[in-house]
C-alpha cells in the first residue's frame, strides 16, 4: 500500500533482528516470501524474479547493502526484488503458534 512520504524503514533506531525465505501459504497457492524480523516489527515481503539480469552481464557492478545476507545480495544481483506484501506486522500485536509440518 502507498503511503504518505514515510519510510517505514527509515529508523535509525530500529534494529534488524532476522530475516530469511519461507513459503507463505494461502487459500489454494504457495507463495516465496522473505520475511524481516526488526526489534518492533514483522515486514512479510514477495520475492518477485526478473527474467533479465540487472546491469547486463556484468552483476558484479551492482550496488549491494553489505548488511543483506550473502541469500538476498545473490537474489538481488540475478534481478530477484523484494515487495512489501502487506501492512508490517508490530510485535505487540503478534502470535506465534507451533504447528505440525504437513
């Protein structure tokens, strides 16, 4: 969703704590999601693959943030981006459940 011209990312105080690749599933599909867990919220994001490479053949020319996992600056660097799929989550209003794998 659009938001004003506020950077829900944009804290200098706000820490990384996890992120990573789950599948996500919905109703009748299932979906690649890269999730990033800060200290004050869950960011559920769709990882999108491009079919053309960023930059031509040369993917070592792209600007990568060093602080991404060596998972995410690949993905990133074969074209791969990575769109908020929803609202982020904050984690006072969170549950977590144990389930048993399908």
């Amino acid at each position: 969703r659009e938001n004003s011209s506020e950077n829900i990312l944009s804290s200098a105080n706000r820490l990384l704590l996890h992120e990573g690749k789950l599948m996500l599933a919905e109703s009748t599909r299932l979906l690649d999601v890269y999730l990033f867990l800060f200290d004050d919220f869950l960011l559920i994001t769709k990882i999108k693959r491009n079919k053309k490479k960023y930059g031509g053949s040369d993917t070592s020319l792209i600007p990568v943030c060093p602080s991404l996992t060596p998972e995410l600056q690949s993905f990133i660097r074969e074209g791969g981006l990575c769109t908020v799929l929803d609202q982020p989550i904050p984690l006072d209003r969170l549950i977590l459940k144990n389930v048993e794998p399908v």
